[in-house]
C-alpha cells in the first residue's frame, strides 16, 4: 500500500492561509455586527397574558415608512384574533383596559381596515394562532411611527403604546374594535 502524500504548506504558505481565515473570521464579524444593529434597532417586548404568565415577545422595528411588527406568540388560543395598537403602555390591568383606545392622530377615530373613512393609526390585520397555540409573523403598518418625530402618531410617546391582542377575529368594519371582542393578550412598547 502506498502511504498518503502529505504537502505540508511551507512557512511562506501559512500566511496567506492565515490571512484568508482571518478575513473570513473578520467578514462574518462585521456581518453579525451588522444583524446586531439591526435587531437593536428594534424594541422587543414580553407578551403576557391576563394570567401574568408569558405568551411569547413582540418586536416593533422602525422603517422609513412604518413599523415591522415581529410576533413571536405562545400558549394562545388557536384560530383568528384581532390586534391593535393600543395607546398606553400599560399592560397592568388584568383585562388590560389600562391599554385604553386604539392609537389615533384624529378624532372621530373610524376604525377599520375595510372601512373607505378610516383613520384608525392602531389597526392591524388579524392574527392566526396554530392548533399548538403558537403564531410566528411579521406585519407591516404604514399607519404608526416608533419614535416621535414624524408626520404618523408615535407608538413609543410619553405614555408609550401596547400591542394588544382580542379573543376574536377584527372584521375590519364594526365601531370601534371590529367585534374583536376581549383582550387576552398585551404587551408593553415603551
Ligand atoms: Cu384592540
């Protein structure tokens, strides 16, 4: 049997090598640093349930024109839920009343993403919980703002703002939440 050759890379060899890993080692350094950013640029917060217990977290990303709302939901009933942006940062109640109205720029606020008059800066989509009580989503909202500043109300104002979560889906048209029903999830964005 003839033995393996083996090269060994000479001293002048190595260092190219060397310089290569570490340009790769430097590159995925730079690429992690910049999702880092990215994430920190985010606001990520718990989502708790009217049991206090956590159901997941919620991330609110600015964009130029918007927020991408990231949810990351546990342990909610399966099905279709409506969702708003509500306009306190306060999620102490237990039926999370402390949340108040919607987000609003205007009154009379005319909610409704189907509805032709709508003004309603907190309306958001529906939300689809899976069998396993689970909803993984990003959603974009051309209606809020993250930070104070611009021409869109501002979710993280003095008071802040939540991301409230009904017990029934939103249908787009009913005054003043959709027929949404109860609030069985809550998160703080502040
Ligand atoms: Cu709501």
């Amino acid at each position: 049997m003839p033995k393996p050759v083996q090269i060994r890379p000479s001293g002048s060899m190595r260092a190219p090598r060397a310089a290569l890993a570490l340009c790769a080692a430097l590159g995925i350094a730079l690429a992690s640093a910049g999702a880092a950013r990215a994430m920190e640029a985010g606001h990520t917060s718990p989502l708790m349930g009217p049991d206090a217990a956590p159901h997941g977290s919620i991330t609110v990303t600015p964009a130029p024109k918007g927020v991408i709302l990231r949810i990351a939901a546990t342990g909610l009933p399966p099905g279709w839920h409506g969702m708003h942006f509500h306009e306190k940062g306060d999620c102490s109640d237990p039926k999370f009343t402390s949340a108040g109205a919607h987000v609003h720029g205007a009154t009379p606020v005319v909610h409704g993403l189907m509805n032709a008059d709508a003004n309603d800066n907190g309306d958001l989509p529906n939300l689809y919980v899976g069998a396993d009580g689970t909803a993984t989503v990003e959603i974009y909202s051309t209606l809020v703002a993250l930070a104070p500043g611009g021409d869109r109300p501002a979710l993280m104002d003095a008071d802040g703002a939540a991301l409230v979560i009904h017990a029934n889906p939103d249908d787009y048209m009913t005054q003043p939440i959709g027929g949404a029903g109860g609030r069985i999830a809550c998160a703080v964005i502040k």
